[in-house]
C-alpha cells in the first residue's frame, strides 16, 4: 500500500518540527458551516484535519468527509469511533487500538471488523496506539470505550504502555486527554514517554492556549490536535497562533 500520508507526516516533522491537527466533529458542522471553516483551517498553516467522534448522533459521517475532502488542501485523516467511521473519501485513517484499556472491542475486536472494508477501499492505515487518560471530568472517550483512563500521576504506566505499542510495531502513539477535558496531559507524562520511544507522539484534549501547545512540543509531542476550542469560536487568528507555537524550526 502506498504510504503517501505517512511520508508527508514524517516530512512536516523534519521541516517544522512538530505539526498542528485539527479534528472535526461530524456532529458539530454541517455543510455550509463546514465548508467555511474548512477553508477558514486552509489559511491557518494547520498541517491535517482528522475527522470523527467518539459518538455521532444525527450526522452523515461520509457526507462530512467527502465534504472536507473537496475543501481541504491538507490530509483528510479519519479518526474514528467506530467501525461506522470509515470512507474511501478520507486520505489515511488512524488504525487504533485502545491500549489503555482492557475493553477487547477497542483493542481488537473492531479493528477485524473493519480490516476487510478497509482493504477494499484501499485505505491508507497510520497503526496508532491509543491511550486515553484521567484529566479531570469524564469523556465521551472514556464513557463509550467503557475503559478506565491511565492515571495521569503515574508516567511509568504511560511509558510502559507506550513501549508496549512500538514493540508491536505501531506507528505512532496518541495520548489523548479527551473531548472537553478539564486540563491536558501533563508535559511531564508527554516527556517521559517521549524519552522511552522512538515513535512520534500525538497528543490532544484539553489544549486551549498555543502556550500549552509549545509546552508540549518542547515536552516531546510531534503532533498537538484540537478540536472542541474551535466548535465554540471561530477564530482564525488564534488558530494561526498555535500553528506558530507548534511550528518551531525554521523560527
């Protein structure tokens, strides 16, 4: 399978540094909205629009990925939920496992189901080892996956979960806050992880200022993601300031 996705991630590491995700909710734009903020994410110096949620409600999933498709002059990456989430619109898709939990769906069990679809669609797959932590309220991640979070105190959990995800040959690791979080993932788990792996780590929820985002980045993360901070305020200044925080080489 070509790896063209993949290429360009590892490309805009080395010349940026780090790059900057924005992930869209299928339920939160519809497609006028959508399309203008598509084109509002192509001025911004954002780097990839993941696309998917931990629950949809009322919304056309591959409507909203053929739509931001045809507007996005960056990778259109799935991030799914679910085995619904797949479209042969999307230009990769984040291949999960949730290994954090012990939930066998989300470690295994749904990736089987949507291996065949995804082959026939000739998808492009990013293996990524998802884990999910405590970071104040619950999430709609924590609540659908039915699995309990990795204690934010404690980075030699995160380390060893992390190792355990290169040593099974995944790509990249994602360690993820989740959708509203009171707070991100402390920059201290972020470095200590980044210390043990050779992988690039991807890391969002909670993130509302380019601080935090850069506070990471120098902590070790290579791709900062946010989602929910522009389903409230459309404000592309503030998103050009986080691809500038996140952004570093070339300064």
């Amino acid at each position: 399978m070509n790896k063209k996705v993949t290429k360009y991630l590892h490309h805009v590491i080395d010349e940026k540094g780090a790059g900057y995700f924005i992930l869209i909710d299928p339920d939160t734009r519809k497609e006028k909205d959508l399309r203008s903020f598509v084109k509002q994410v192509n001025s911004a110096g954002v780097d990839g629009i993941l696309v998917g949620g931990s629950l949809l409600l009322g919304s056309d999933f591959s409507r909203t990925v053929k739509i931001v498709k045809e507007e996005s002059n960056t990778p259109v990456i799935i991030f799914p939920g679910s085995t619904q989430q797949v479209s042969p619109d999307a230009d990769a898709i984040l291949f999960i496992s949730l290994i954090s939990g012990r939930n066998p769906n989300y470690l295994i069990g749904d990736q089987v189901l949507a291996a065949p679809t995804i082959k026939k669609i000739n998808l492009e797959t990013i293996p990524t080892g998802y884990m999910l932590f405590q970071c104040g309220r619950t999430t709609t991640a924590e609540y659908m996956s039915n699995t309990k979070p990795l204690p934010p105190h404690k980075p030699e959990i995160a380390v060893a979960h992390a190792l355990a995800a290169q040593y099974m040959g995944m790509e990249y690791v994602y360690l993820e806050a989740g959708s509203g979080a009171d707070h991100p993932i402390p920059a201290d788990i972020i470095q200590k992880v980044s210390s043990h792996i050779s992988i690039p780590i991807i890391t969002g929820g909670g993130i509302r200022k380019p601080a935090q985002a850069a506070e990471r980045v120098n902590s070790g993360a290579k791709f900062i993601v946010t989602g929910n901070l522009f389903n409230a305020q459309n404000d592309p200044d503030l998103m050009n300031k986080f691809a500038e925080a996140i952004h570093y080489k070339g300064k």
